[in-house]
C-alpha cells in the first residue's frame, strides 16, 4: 500500500526559469529519467509526464492514482503532485511554458479536444480521465520517436532548436488530443463531427474569451443555437461539466494565474474574472482548493510556508 502523504521534494517550487530561459524563444523542453521518484512539488508550466516502463503512485490534486507502462499525466500549473514507485519507474517529460499556448493558439484552437483536455480545471469534470489518459504499446510507441527527439535537443538549449521542439511538443500534443477525443468522445452513436458537438465547442472558446463578464446560460443557448435542455446535455457529454461549472473552473483558473503572476488585489481580480465581489471568489477558491486566495499567493511566491499556512 503507497503512504497516505508524501514527503515535500527537495525543491518545492520549480519556477519556470529552471528550465525556460526569459531571453530565449524555446518554450517547449523535455527530458527523459530513470529510477524516478519525486516529492510533493508544484509548478508554473504544464507538464506532461509518459510512464514507459515501472509502477506505482501518482499523487495528485488531494487523490492518489496508481500508475504504470503506457500512461499519460498532464499536470497544469499550480498543482501539488509527486510520484511513489513500487517498481522503477522510466519516464518522460515534457514542459511547456503558459507562453507556448498562446504563441500556438491557432494551432491548438484546430484540435476538437484542446479546450476540455488542457484548459479545465482538474477541480471539475472528469476527475481521473480529464489529466490521465492509458495508452496501448502501439500507441505509445507512436510518441517515443518524438520524445527521444525533443529530449536530444533539451542540452543544447540553443534558439535555433526552438522551431523543432515546438512542432514536435505540437505533434504530440495533437495525438493525445485525437485519444482523447476517441477514448471519452466518441463513445456513441452522437458523431463528434455534428453540428451540435461544434456549436459547443464554440461556447467553450466564448467562455474563454468572455470569462470576465456576465455569461448567462440564455447567452450560450443562443450561441448553440439549441435548447438549454440541449446545451446542459451536449456541454456534460463533451466537457463532463456543466456549463455553469465550466465557466466557474475556467474562471477560478485565471483567477489562480493572476494571484501568482500579478500585483493585483483580490477584489480587482474578482471582478477582472467575473466574480460579484471578493467574498464571492473566496467562497469559491476556498471550496476547491482549500485555501484562501491570498494563502494560495502567499504559497506561491514563499513556497516554503506551507506549512506554515496549513497550521
């Protein structure tokens, strides 16, 4: 049986300078490790880890997930996690700076999967399928030739390796994308590719773009052009949340992003998130994270006390 806690890591907190250089264009590294073990840690890249060979734990977002060959975890920024093997555990990694998806978002506007599998919070939706995705040897054996070449290029460092890394992090992430979409998807005889499916999808890219103002259930009906019935429906088959969860989570997210990356007040970021006021994004970054949004802050920038927040 795994521990019921891990011990923090050694570094708790790997900022995005560890490995992303501010004056360099490369926003996509990855590397490849054996053995591997890992305390609690967070940090402010996503990251993408590929289980190759080995077992054991995952722990992650306040759950423990046993892991083995052939699995997929995507862990956003800001998230406590860290690995228990009970067999060595070989992996890659893959970081991609915040940056890399905005630089790529017309690329990644083109993958149907994108926004339910790399921008909702792990909070809502389809807790285990929503950051882990199980892949068979053949598929698997897909991505290693394109891992293997973005870790080749991880010494270097050098700019001009910058175009190659990105199309391969792009590669791979469109891959696990189409899994995705196929695994949780299409599981029914209701086509992806159907008008309604793509009306949603739409609702989602307004919610992203909207999430500071005052989105109303009415608003996305009419964007879908179908019932609300309809819309609650469709939005639960494709995102496994609700709309109103959706947009809370997307909400929440940048509401995170904003306490960590700006001076910002609390009751300015309420209201640049769309929130009625301060008390009303404590009540809900409180319910999901467990903490207050100034705590989370705090924790963010002085990593090392929280312990001390948690006391």
């Amino acid at each position: 049986m795994p521990p019921k806690t891990l011990p923090y890591s050694n570094i708790v907190h790997w900022y995005s300078n560890y490995f992303f250089n501010p004056s360099s264009p490369i926003l996509a590294r990855a590397f490849y490790q054996e053995n591997y073990e890992a305390g609690m840690h967070i940090h402010d890249f996503y990251e993408l880890n590929f289980i190759i060979q080995g077992q054991g734990y995952h722990y992650f977002n306040n759950g423990c997930y046993e892991i083995g060959k052939n699995d997929i975890f995507i862990i956003p920024p800001g998230y406590w996690h860290g690995y228990y093997p009970t067999q060595s555990i070989k992996l890659y990694h893959i970081m991609l700076h915040k940056n890399f998806f905005i630089q790529y978002a017309k690329e990644m506007s083109l993958l149907p999967a994108y926004p339910i599998l790399l921008t909702m919070e792990p909070s809502y939706g389809r807790e285990a399928s929503r950051y882990y995705l199980k892949l068979n040897d053949k598929q698997m054996h897909t991505l290693i030739p394109q891992l293997e070449a973005i870790a080749v290029l991880y010494p270097e460092a050098a700019d001009d390796t910058a175009p190659m890394a990105h199309s391969l992090s792009i590669y791979i992430l469109s891959y696990i994308c189409r899994i995705y979409k196929e695994k949780y998807i299409c599981t029914s005889n209701e086509v992806w590719e159907n008008s309604v499916s793509r009306n949603i999808l739409k609702c989602i890219n307004y919610i992203q773009e909207h999430y500071g103002e005052n989105i109303t259930l009415d608003k996305l009906s009419e964007l879908s052009n179908v019932s609300r019935a309809t819309l609650f429906r469709y939005f639960l088959k494709l995102t496994g949340a609700t709309p109103i969860n959706y947009l809370n989570a997307f909400r929440l997210s940048k509401a995170r992003e904003m306490l960590s990356q700006s001076d910002m007040s609390v009751a300015d970021i309420a209201a640049a998130c769309g929130f009625y006021d301060s008390s009303h994004l404590n009540r809900f970054f409180s319910r999901t994270y467990g903490c207050t949004p100034g705590q989370h802050r705090k924790l963010m920038r002085e990593p090392h006390t929280q312990q001390q927040i948690k006391e």
